[in-house]
C-alpha cells in the first residue's frame, strides 16, 4: 500500500467518525442549534481539515500540502455564497430552526455525493482531453467577471427554480412540514412534505455552485487526492458555518468580488499554461488569501461606515433635542426672543407672554403692534381715533 492509497484509507476513517461524532451532537431531531455550539463545531471541522493539511506535508510532500490548502480555502470561501442561497431556501418554506440541521446534513451528505460523481467525470474527462483545463479556463473567467458584476438583489424567486417546477410536476407535493417528516399520507396516498423539497433544492444548489469550483480546484491541481479531500472537507464544514453566519452574511457584502477576482485569476492561470507559463502554487495561495482577506476587510469597514453614518444627527435631531435651533448672535437687541439654543418657554414672562409685547405669546421680534387692535385687547393710547372716542356717562 502506498502513501496516496493510505491517504485515502485514513481520510475515509476520519470522515467517517467525523460523521458520526457530528450526528450525535448536532443533528438529533428537533434540536435547535447555538451560536456557541456552531462555532465549537466549525472550529472541528477546519481544525480537522487543517491535520490532513499536516498529514499531507509530511507523507506527500510540500507541494501537495500547498495545493491541498490552496483548494480548501477556495472551496471554504465559496461556500459563504451557498449560505445565502440557504438562507432564501429556508425563509421561503417557511423551515422550523430546530428542523435546520438535520435537513442541512442530509443535503450535504447528498451534495458530497454528487460532487465525487462530478470530480470523478472531470478526473477521467481530463486525463483524456486535456485542452478542457483550457475550456475551464474560460468558463472560470467569464464566471469571474459576471459574478463581480452582479447585485445579491437580483436573486430570483425560488417558485421558478427548474428544480422545484420539476419536482411539482413529477410527485406529488404538500406544503405541510409534516412535523419533521419527507412524506406523509393523505387519503391513501403518499405525498411529499416541503422539508423533502427543502433537502433536494440544498442538493441541487450546492451541485451549481460546483460546477463553477470544481474547475477551480483543477486550476490549482490535478492531483485526484487533493481534489476530493479539499472539496469534502469545505462542504463538510458548511453547515455549521451556516449556523455561525446566517445572520451575519450580509455583512460580506464585497466576499463576492473577492471571490470573482481570485476565480479570474485561476482561469488566466489555466490559459496561460497554453504559452508554456506556469505559475508557482505559493502565488496562488498567496493571491486566494489576499483576495479573501481584502474583501472580507473591505466589508467589515463598509458597514461600520454605514453605521457611523446611520448614527450621526442631522439638523432637524439636533433641534428635536435641544428644542430649537441654534442660530448665530442676536442683531436685534435685547428685544430678541431669547439667545441660541433656549427654547421660547426660558424667555417667557410670567403670565405666558414675551417680552416687548403686550399679548400673551405672540409678540414677534422687531414687531411693533401698538397701533393696532385685536379682539379681546385694550384701546392703544397712541391711536387719537380711539381717544376722541365718548366716554360711557359723559
């Protein structure tokens, strides 16, 4: 038995304790996942992913350990994409939390089998035509630019995923969640619950977003022990990293143009071996980790702008708070209303009147309203028409 055959041994044993040791403590039914128990949990599985990384380097080599971690970051950092798909999926059936992480397991457990298919195809396809790295290529280049391109709003809706239109044509389907149950039975008849649903479209969903890394992890190598180990590992991990993010993803609002650049760059690095250049795997580690690192930063600094931003008073808070306006120095003399930032309550006189003025609050500086008459209001002494006035009993 050689190295790579004792590799593979080692990793299936691993998984599958790993497995194990995963169902018995996240996954029973109807048990609502924590934030601190999805952060112990991917803790494991990127502490686990990183022991085959050492295994790797001492039985395989430098090189192979390099493009191992290479692949598994690309896979890891895609995967925050398949999070916010996740997110839409259980938003829109409506998911139970406690039915989240049995449904996310047998998903992923489904999409790891489907992406071995998918790995296995692109091993053999390869190994005969090998100018389809170059097709790959370009598809990963024109992924790159449209994904750099693209908003988070332009999701559409998930009534009209092909998937799910299928699955409504060929089976019979209820929009009950049936307690935690795929199927149930209805006059004699067995029908499909939402939940059953819900783990085909996580399938599905996670086998197009291979379809875009996949190709990018045969950038990076083709050596079949990396390819499978990276991309069952990343996967692996990705149910509790949903638990760990799902209501932070939005704050990696730039992750995607990160992930678009470092795509771009593994697809001109497949053309470019057509000109015989060749490019070292510690320059594509290190552009995966600038990238990611860039964009992740780069988010995290948008938002607290935004934040500041939200928090910041504008002028009609400041006159909420302080009860007026702050205005300049008074020109007018003492007669003003009063100085900036008092409020007109401060410069009132006892009976509720301003000051200059002979009516109860409604005297307006520099006003002069003594010749004038209001109802309720004494005679002026200044106005001679009132003064020729007869006098009652005269």
């Amino acid at each position: 038995m050689n190295h790579s055959q004792l590799a593979y041994l080692i990793f299936g044993i691993v998984l599958l304790l790993a497995i194990t040791f995963d169902l018995g403590l996240v996954s029973r039914k109807g048990q609502t996942i924590t934030i601190r128990k999805a952060l112990f949990q991917t803790a494991f599985w990127v502490v686990l992913a990183l022991g085959f990384f050492v295994f790797l380097w001492y039985g395989n080599g430098q090189k192979t350990a390099l493009e191992y971690l290479s692949a598994y970051l690309m896979e890891w950092s895609l995967s925050i994409d398949n999070i916010f798909v996740f997110i839409l999926i259980f938003s829109f059936f409506k998911v139970r939390e406690k039915d989240y992480g049995r449904v996310l397991l047998i998903g992923i457990l489904i999409a790891i089998l489907l992406r071995i298919l998918f790995i296995s195809l692109g091993i053999a396809l390869i190994a005969r035509f090998h100018w389809l790295l170059y097709v790959f290529g370009g598809i990963l280049i024109y992924t790159g630019i449209s994904m750099f391109r693209a908003k988070k709003n332009e999701e559409g809706s998930l009534a009209d995923n092909p998937v799910y239109k299928l699955l409504r044509r060929v089976l019979p389907l209820t929009l009950e969640e049936g307690g935690g149950r795929f199927s149930l039975v209805r006059d004699g008849k067995k029908v499909y619950t939402s939940l059953f649903v819900v783990v085909i479209l996580l399938a599905t969903t996670d086998v197009v977003f291979a379809l875009d890394s996949i190709p990018a992890v045969f950038g990076i190598t083709q050596v079949s022990l990396v390819v499978y180990t990276s991309n069952i590992f990343a996967v692996l991990g990705l149910r509790s990293l949903f638990f760990l993010l799902r209501g932070a993803v939005d704050k990696f609002s730039h992750l995607q143009q990160g992930i678009a650049v470092v795509l771009v760059f593994i697809g001109l690095k497949m053309l470019a071996e057509i000109a015989g250049i060749y490019l070292s795997v510690f320059v594509s580690l290190g552009m995966i980790l600038l990238c990611i690192s860039v964009a992740i930063a780069y988010s995290l600094y948008s938002n607290r702008r935004i934040v500041r931003e939200t928090k910041r008073p504008g002028p009609t808070q400041n006159i909420m708070e302080n009860g007026s306006a702050e205005t300049g120095p008074s020109e007018t003399g003492p007669s003003e209303i009063g100085s900036p930032g008092k409020n007109l309550s401060e410069n009132s006189l006892s009976d509720g009147s301003l000051p200059g003025s002979g009516l109860p609050g409604t005297d307006l500086p520099g006003t002069d309203l003594s010749g004038i008459d209001l109802p309720g209001t004494a005679p002026s002494k200044n106005d001679p028409s009132k003064n020729d006035a007869p006098k009652n009993g005269a």
